[in-house]
C-alpha cells in the first residue's frame, strides 16, 4: 500500500488541504464537551444566563465552523483520490500495455481486468477514507483520552487503560482479515474468468445445450467466493461486539465512580458529563473501526495484488521498446496530420527514412531457430533455418500443433526465441528497435479481433491517419470494399460486440483490410484466409502482389502455396521440407499426401490457381 502512495504525491496540495480541515473540524468538535462542562458548572449549577448564554453561543459557533472544515475535508479528499485513482489506473494499464507477450500470459485476463477496475477502486476508496476518516478515528481516540485526563485525571484514566487493550485486538483482526480478503480477491479472478468464458462462448454454450452445466459451474465458484466472504467478515464483524461491550463496561465505572466523586466533592457533574462525552466519542470512533477494518483490510489485499503487476520484471530491451513506440507513434501521427489527403503510407515511410531511421525492406532469416514458450519444456520449434527474399510470399505449412502460428510470432517478437538468429534485412530482431519493427509489419491472427465501432473505425485501426480513399483501397485489396458498400451505412456502419453482424470469412478480410491499410513490409497471415472460397483467395493474393511487401501466409489450402515463392513445410516444430510447390511435389511425400487429398490422384499438379 505504502508503495502506491507515491501516485498521491501529484494531489498532495489537495491531500494536506483535506487534513487540514479534518484536524479543524475535529479540534471543534473535541472541545465542545469541555464546552458543555462549563455551560452546566458555571451556567446551570449557578444559575446564571448569561454564562449559559455566552459558552451556548459559542458552542453553535463552532458547530458551524465543523460543518463548514467537513464540507471542505471532504471535497479536497474526493478531488486527491479520484485523481490518485485515475493515475494509477492509467499507469497500471500502461504497464499492463508495455508487459512481453510471455510476461503478459502470466496473468488471467479476468485477473488483470479485476486489477484494472474493482483493485484500483477499492485502494482509491481507501485513500479518500483515509483522508476523511482513518486518520479521523485515531485522532479522535487520542484527544478524546487527552481531554477526558484534562477535565478529570481520574476518571479520565480508565478511557486511558481500556483503549490500549482494544487496540492490540484491532490490530491483530486487520493482519488475520488481509490474509482472507486476499483470497477473497483470488476467488473474484475466478468467477470473474467463468462470467469471461460464457459470455464469449454463449453460441457455443446454446447450441450445445450446456446451459445448465455452465450454471452450476457459476454456482460453484460464486459459492467459494460467498463463503471466502462470510468467512472474512465474520472476523471482522466479530470485533465490534467485543469494543462495545469493553466501552460500555467503562461508561458504567465512570458514573459508578464519578457518582461517589460528585458526593465527596472531587469532581462536579460537568466533569462527569464531559468524560461520559468523550467516552461517546470514543464509542462512535471505534464503531466506525469495524467499517474502516474491512476497507483497509480490502485494500490491503488489493494494493499487493496491484504491486504484483507493477513489480513484474520484463525484458528490458522491451518494455524501451514498447516506450520508444509511445514517442515515436506520436511523431509520427503529428507529422502525418500535416500530410495531404491521399498520401500513401509509402511516402510516410521517405520522410522517415530521411530523418536517418533506415526503412525496413523486409528480408526475413531464420537461423537455426529453436523456441520453447516461457515456463515449459517442451520444444516447439527445432533448428528452423530459411530465407526470405524482399517481396516474396512465403506458405506455411503443417499439422495441428506443428509450431507454424510460433514461428511466424518469432517475426514481431510477440515471443524471443531460445537458439539461433532471427534477422530482419540482416540485422537481429533483438537489436532492432521494437517499435519500428513492428510498425513494419501487418499482422491478421488467426483468431479474428475487432473493435467497438465502424467498419471505418476498425480499418482506420491499423493506421489512425488513414484518409477515407485509402480505407477503401484497402478494403478493395482485401475483397470487402463490395460487402461493405451493400451494409445498410456502408463504412459507417456500427459493428456488433466482436462483430458479430459479419461472417466469418468477411471479419477475415476486414481483419486483412486492417493490415493492408499499414502498407507493411511484412505481411503475416496466421490462417486467416480458411473461411475465404477458392476464386476471393486467389483476388485476394493477386491484389498483394501489388504491395511488394514479403508476405507469410500459414494455410492449409494448396490453392495457396501454388504461386508462393517459398513453401515451408513443418512437423512437430521441424522444418522437414522448403522449397516451391514444383519443389516439392517431387522431393516431399508429405506434401503430395496433401495435395492429392485436395485435388485427386492423378491430377497434375499447377503453377497457380486464379
């Protein structure tokens, strides 16, 4: 916790302000019993008015000048924890952003999102209480013993011996709750992953009629996350019991005893009101312990758990990266902005080269590549050697489970590999900068992403700058432009959550007008032209033969590897056979099996398929 308060160092004006006008208002409202105490001993008991009507004045005085320090205490505290929690919010977001691929997978996406969202809350919740009411409640136990031995010595020294008795209790249910809370917290990840899953999946979940089956799997983890909860706060709630039957016990032995020292004349029943006043406020301040209890015990839970992903180390080399990126995206989105209308991206890439950052042409080498993913033994890829030309297509192809998405995830550095080189225009990917490389490259995942938003929008995507003609020619690329023309607002049209208004084979091919629209040097497809038919595929690889740039494209359509210039062939993450398709056709096996399982036997084997 203690780490995250240096996100509060930015509103620590509004934070002393907060303070300052808590202490105000508690310094009033601590001195109004005295107050009392002498409105009933030299007013009341006397008889005379006018003291009752002087320290009575006084006494609303101050009532007003306590409201008016609260109002203020707690506008300062709301302004320093929302902003408190909107930076960390934004910072953690940006660590989360900078994390490797590899880092990344070591967090749930229902964790990260919890983190993000419910963790942030509960500590910023935490900071405005702290400012308004945690240190409130010390303060407020601490003067009240203070002027309770000011007004009487003796009956002030039992607040003075009971008070420490119930701290050492309080402070031991706070260490115990952290602990529960914190498994509470691990128990809200998990439902929170379920509600992930089904609502992803909901078609799925219909059509296979497991409805009732994903219910009780619900069920069953919202049950552990109720029972975490009930567990935690009946430890909790058990403390407040326990201060009130301390507190009221010390009420009755200070009338008890107060009675006896109004008789003998060593105290006057102002004295004895004003100590019963303060034990009231004592009562009050620990009432609220129970409240504040949970909070900061919550927010303890939340705050390492926030520290978890703050404190994540990651490769160096790429979190710059990733940071250069920040600085190097707005450059250039601020020159871009100045641009004409119409400019190619291509122009966009001479006006880098000519402020000294040489442009990469997209040659792509493979040198005795070997890669496990982080954390496991098993190999995926073994000593993958090949080279690719500037400009050439390059299929992959393999089995289930070959290493084929692996490799081409080598390319961008989504992962680093283990053994041997990967060089781009012969240089390693690990001395490049990351940022650039990958603003060299456009990447279609095999599993198709899109975003809230237009068809516009989500072309754009790829390059925030991109004119509306430019959208469309890279539409018109990616055989679209024709589908998107006949929606009912054509490129304004609202896409449905993860498009679901669009087919498979048309969220394939806004996914490729995405990357088109980056005019890349490298191009990456990772199968995701399987839901395109046979005569848009072949339009498809004829209109990036325009671009030029070295295209990867993993399939298991032979209509796609005819006209590649390279055909790399994979087996449980080894490179078995290369070459092109005439290649082999006579060399590998394999591959025949392949292409007479699509074509036939006997049927000669083509240059291209149109």
């Amino acid at each position: 916790m203690i780490k995250l308060l240096y996100y509060l160092k930015k509103y620590r004006v509004a934070a002393i302000a907060a303070l300052v006008m808590m202490l105000i208002e508690l310094t009033v409202e601590l001195a109004q019993p005295y107050l009392i105490s002498k409105i009933i001993d030299n007013g009341i008991q006397q008889g005379d008015l006018s003291v009752v009507w002087l320290w009575g004045g006084v006494l609303v005085g101050s009532a007003v000048v306590a409201f008016a320090a609260g109002i203020a205490s707690s506008f300062f505290a709301s302004h320093a924890s929302l902003g408190f929690g909107y930076d960390l919010r934004e910072k953690l977001y940006d660590k989360v952003q900078a994390l490797s691929y590899a880092v990344f997978n070591r967090f749930t996406t229902s964790s990260l999102i919890t983190r993000l969202t419910g963790d942030v809350t509960q500590v910023q919740d935490t900071i405005f209480m702290s400012l308004r009411f945690m240190t409130r409640v010390p303060l407020v136990v601490i003067g009240s013993m203070i002027m309770a031995v000011v007004v009487n010595p003796k009956l002030g020294l039992l607040l003075v011996v009971m008070v420490p008795v119930l701290l050492v209790v309080v402070v031991w249910m706070i260490k115990k709750a952290a602990l529960l809370f914190r498994n509470v917290q691990r128990r809200l990840d998990a439902v929170n992953g379920v509600i992930q899953e089904n609502l992803t999946g909901i078609r799925l979940i219909r059509v296979f009629v497991r409805m009732g089956h994903e219910i009780e799997r619900f069920a069953a983890y919202s049950g552990k996350l109720m029972k975490g909860t009930i567990s935690a706060l009946r430890l909790t709630e058990t403390t407040m019991p326990f201060m009130l039957l301390m507190m009221n016990g010390c009420i009755i032995a200070v009338l008890w005893f107060g009675r006896r020292d109004i008789i003998t004349g060593n105290a006057t029943v102002g004295e004895v009101v004003a100590v019963i006043n303060y034990l009231l406020r004592t009562i009050g301040a620990m009432s609220a312990l129970s409240w504040i209890l949970v909070t900061f015990s919550r927010a303890s839970a939340s705050a390492q758990r926030l520290n978890e992903v703050f404190d994540t180390e990651d490769v160096s080399e790429m979190a710059q990266g990733e940071e250069e990126g920040k600085t190097e995206h707005t450059g250039q989105k601020t020159q871009q902005s100045t641009a004409q209308p119409g400019v190619s991206l291509k122009s966009d890439r001479s006006v880098r080269a000519e402020k000294g950052n040489p442009v990469i042409q997209g040659a792509v080498d493979f040198r005795g590549v070997g890669f496990s993913y982080p954390g496991s033994e098993i190999t995926v890829l073994e000593d993958i050697t090949f080279s690719a030309k500037r400009g050439e297509r390059i299929a992959i192809m393999g089995a289930t489970g070959s290493g084929k998405s692996s490799l081409v995830q080598l390319i961008p550095r989504l992962y680093t590999e283990d053994q041997g080189e990967v060089r781009i225009d012969g240089n390693d990917t690990e001395r490049l900068d990351i940022s650039r490389l990958r603003g060299a490259i456009g990447y279609v995942p095999q599993e198709v992403v899109l975003f809230t938003g237009s068809v516009r929008d989500n072309i754009a995507w790829g390059r925030e700058d991109a004119t509306l003609e430019e959208i469309k020619e890279a539409a018109q690329r990616a055989q679209i432009h024709e589908t998107i023309e006949k929606l009912p607002n054509g490129y304004d049209t609202q896409l449905g959550q993860r498009g679901v208004n669009l087919s498979g084979g048309q969220k394939q091919r806004l996914s490729i007008a995405r990357a088109l629209i980056r005019r890349p040097s490298i191009l990456i497809l990772d199968d995701s032209t399987s839901a395109l038919d046979v005569a848009t595929e072949a339009r498809l690889l004829d209109a990036l033969e325009e671009l030029s740039c070295t295209t990867f494209i993993i399939t298991q359509k032979i209509s796609s590897t005819t006209s590649a210039d390279l055909i790399l062939l994979l087996d449980d993450g080894r490179l078995i056979g290369q070459g092109k398709h005439e290649d082999l056709m006579d060399s590998s096996e394999l591959y025949r099996r392949i292409y007479e399982s699509q074509y036939g036997e006997g049927i000669p084997h083509v240059q291209s398929i149109h």
